[in-house]
C-alpha cells in the first residue's frame, strides 16, 4: 500500500514538473547576442599591467572596461575615461595619456583616444587635442585634428600632428598659431631643432 502511494505521489510531481515546464514564461526576452554591440566582459574600476615582448610597458586604469572580443575586429571599450602609463626598459614612466574615451583594436594594434586627450612625456611637454591615434605596430601616435603643444615657453598650435610613441620627435603637419621662442638657428623653413627632443 505505501508502496503505491510513493508511486502515486511520484508520478503527480513528475507530471507537474513536465507541465510547468512546458508553459513559456511570458516575462522572459528573447535576446540575441550581437558581438559588435554587446560586450563579452565588462569590469569596473579596472587597473592592470600589461607587457609587451615578456617586460611590463603599460598601465591602464579605467572606471569601465569593456571587451568585445568576438566581435568580427575585437576591440576594448573604456567608455568613461581612461588613463594609461608607459614605461621604459628601467619602469621610469615615458608618457601618459588622459582621455574621455579610448578604443584598443587588439588584433591592429591600434588605440583610438578622442575627447580631451592630454599627453605628457617624460620631459613635462604636455600635448592636448581631440582625437590621437596610436599605432604600436609603427610605433607613432598620429592625428589630423587640431592640436596644441606646450613645451616650457614654447607653445604650438595647427592640424596634422606625428610622432614617435615616445612622444620626444614630433611635427605638426599644418601649424596655426603659437610662440616659438628660436634660441637656437632654425634648421629649415617652418621647423625648428630643439634639443633633447625634435620638434618640426
């Protein structure tokens, strides 16, 4: 007797479970997952190491990390500022960069950094524009917006700028306004040599 009552409450159970799990749940959404929109990982408050070549070049700090990496060209998001690091051979630090936004192509090797970027290298020379475009492949930084330098009491203003990523040899493609204070002979027309670094 109590063995077909166990039978009996078994089977009712196994017939609820199979009908509830039959009904649709009306509250739930069908979502797709697109890789181009929608990250693979989000970390907040994000600081991190990163090497290159087996030494620690750089440092990134960011209140929002997003990563898309199965998108079709996968890339890192910071979409609510970024700053970054970059140390030499001893870890002194060679540059940084403050930005609004930034984009890291991972695969190109190429960083796009827009909205108030601000740039500084080891001698204090500050450069501020737009937008810049990293190339660690070519190791240049690169940008055909309006930018400004500031070096001391010299100051630079134009569109177009190229550098080395050390930010110590630079030019500004199409200069606009600034002060130039020439101490030294100019090595050209339009350009000027000042030592340690280059500027053109």
């Amino acid at each position: 007797m109590l063995k077909c009552m166990a039978t009996a409450v078994f089977a009712v159970v196994v017939f609820l479970f199979i009908v509830s799990c039959g009904k649709k749940d009306e509250n739930l959404i069908n979502m797709k997952f697109d890789p181009e929109t929608m990250p693979s990982m989000v970390t907040d408050s994000a600081v991190q190491l990163i090497s290159d070549s087996g030494r620690t070049r750089y440092k990134i700090v960011a209140n929002v990390w997003e990563v898309y990496d199965k998108a079709k060209e996968p890339f890192s998001y910071f979409p609510e500022g970024f700053y970054l690091e970059r140390f030499d051979e001893k870890f002194n630090v060679e540059a940084t960069i403050i930005a609004d936004t930034a984009w890291n192509y991972t695969a190109k090797k190429l960083w796009r950094i827009k909205g108030h970027v601000d740039i500084k290298n080891m001698q204090g020379h500050e450069f501020k524009s737009d937008e810049l475009f990293w190339d660690q492949k070519t190791a240049k930084i690169y940008s055909d917006k309006y930018i400004e330098i500031k070096r001391g009491a010299l100051e630079l203003k134009g569109y177009g700028f190229e550098s080395n990523q050390e930010m110590t040899d630079y030019r500004i493609m199409r200069p606009h306004d600034g002060k130039l204070p020439f101490e030294d002979e100019p090595a050209g027309p339009g350009s000027a040599q000042l030592q340690p670094d280059t500027i053109q």
